[in-house]
C-alpha cells in the first residue's frame, strides 16, 4: 500500500500561486537522488521541458556526462495514466534541448502507449521514468529523502511515522532483546516472541506472596520449548506465565506492567537478584519502542486487553 498521497501535492492547472509545487518536488527529489541541476523551473513557454538535469557517470574509459530532458506530469487528482498525448515529441524535444535522455517524473504511471513509444526510442535516446513507486522507493530509506517527503507530503509522512513507530533515539545504544535460545533480535522479527516469568509453583512464602526465580524472553515455539525443558529439568518446582513481548511495546500495556512490579514489591513479593536484573533489563531495551503515540492497531488490541480483569487491575481500574 503506497505511503505518499500525491494529491497532497497542489494541481499544475491552478492558478492559485502553487502550481508551480510538483515540479519544485521533482527538483528537489531528483537532486537528492544525485543528478545536477543545470535548470529549474520557471513558468511560461517550457519547449516540452520542466528541467534538465545532469548524471556523471564514471567507468574505465573515464567519465561521461549524460543530460536529461525532465518531463513533470501531476495527474494525481484524477488518477490517469500519463499517456503518449501528454508527453508527446520526445526525441524532438531532448534533441532541441541539447540533451542525451528522457526522464518522465509522474504522479502516477506512464500508460502501455508511452512505455511502447520510449522502448521504440531505445538506441535513439536514453529514457527512464520516475512514476509515483519509484519515488516513494527512493524517498522513504533515508534521513535526507524523508525530510523532503515530509517537506512536501506532511500528512501522508504523519500517520505513515504514527503506524510504522521506530524507537526513539534516548539511550546512547540501540536497543536489543537477544532470544535467550538462538541469540536472533527479537525486535527485528515481525513476530517479537514471549516474555516468560517463572516463579516456585505452590511453594509461597508466608503470608501467600510470589517468588520470581526468572525472566527470560525467547522466539516463540521452538526456543521457548527449549528454554522450558531446560529450567524445568533444572528445578521442578517452577512454573511460567507469559506474555506476547508486542504486547509489552504497546505503551498502555508496558506503564501497566510497570505498576504491576510496583504493585508487586509493594505488597511482599519477591524476585530472585537475577530475576530482577532480568526485568529491568527487559523494560529498558522494550522502552524506546514505547516513547510514542498507539497505532490504530494497537489501539484495537487495547480494547480487546482492558476486557481482561487483570489488565484493568494494573491500570487501576475497578474490574
């Protein structure tokens, strides 16, 4: 699903002061992409060109200059294909312009006529085109191209930025959570894993408070089988509850664990030095996923946990 809404980008047809603002982003992607501008924009008669730009090409036999004929065409508000008609005379126009090839910077897509006339100018002139894909491909991987996509699509960038949340940059490290089984990133998996707490089973302390032995967070399936066999085989007497640890980077869901520690020590339960090394650990390296606005997602799996009476408890919630 494409992240950039074109539309944003006012219409080249009117005259409101801001036609001129699709082929100001051309100017502006093209030169983040690595071409020179050799002209910019201006209005009135064009001669069928919006810019040209300039490549250096650097190979064995030396350096090569290749001039580029820049064609912007802005339908995004109707959503057609840029045909044969709108970006007619091709190989007359780049040669009028003293150029060596063609780039078409659409909105949308160039229709089957024009790709059919462009493969038949192979040999003649170069020619590429930079459709609406291609350019959010170029735009969205890096620091510089997502300034400009912000610059010029501020409401597409704001909810794409709300539902695809990075972690915040607080700690001097990137964050990691290593399963403890096959040592892969858990927070670079599309499925983060469990998180389990193990405590004595039926063996409280007096006064009928919990004991965590340990806390440890694994792949799901495979890993988490492993871990289990190995602490049970270790000490019979423990037992695991866990979580979904895309659970816990929600931040409604990680302040309540939070206070369900607090709760806990409050009231006498215990964790074991290396239980509670574990979470504190845990809840650092989870928290720069947090430090951010719910998607909408999340925003639904919220309403599906707060019908459980032990999620609201945690929040303080009457259940």
């Amino acid at each position: 699903m494409s992240v950039l809404d074109f539309k944003e980008i006012p219409e080249a047809h009117v005259p409101n002061g801001l036609q001129d603002s699709f082929e100001f982003f051309a100017r502006e992607c093209l030169k983040f992409i690595g071409y020179r501008i050799i002209t910019d924009p201006d209005r009135g008669a064009d001669g069928g060109v919006d810019l040209v730009v300039e490549e250096r090409r650097t190979g064995i036999g030396g350096e090569t200059i290749i001039r580029w004929l820049v064609s912007c065409k802005h339908k995004a508000s109707s959503g057609k294909s840029v045909s044969a008609v709108d970006d007619a005379n091709i190989r007359d126009r780049v040669e009028a312009n003293d150029c060596n090839g063609f780039i078409g910077f659409y909105s949308t897509i160039a229709s089957a006529g024009l790709a059919g006339v462009l493969g038949g100018l192979k040999g003649k002139i170069e020619s590429q085109i930079y459709d609406r894909e291609k350019i959010e491909g170029a735009l969205l991987h890096s620091a510089r191209g997502l300034e400009i996509a912000e610059r010029f699509f501020p409401n597409s960038l704001a909810e794409w930025k709300a539902e695809s949340p990075k972690p915040a940059k607080i700690f001097a490290g990137v964050p990691t959570l290593q399963c403890k089984v096959c040592r892969k990133e858990l927070l670079e998996q599309d499925d983060n894993g469990i998180v389990s707490m193990w405590q004595k089973m039926g063996a409280y302390k007096v006064g009928g408070k919990k004991h965590f032995e340990f806390i440890f967070w694994t792949c799901r399936g495979r890993c988490d089988r492993i871990l289990q066999q190995s602490i049970r085989e270790r000490d019979k007497t423990l037992i695991d509850g866990w979580s979904d640890v895309s659970d816990a980077l929600m931040p409604t869901f990680f302040i309540k664990w939070v206070m369900s520690v607090m709760n806990e020590l409050h009231s006498g339960d215990t964790y074991s030095e290396e239980a509670f090394d574990q979470i504190k650990e845990f809840l650092l390296q989870i928290f720069p996923y947090v430090s951010r606005h719910l998607t909408e997602k999340e925003n639904g799996r919220v309403k599906e946990l707060i019908q459980i009476p032990a999620f609201l408890g945690g929040l303080g919630y009457d259940a």
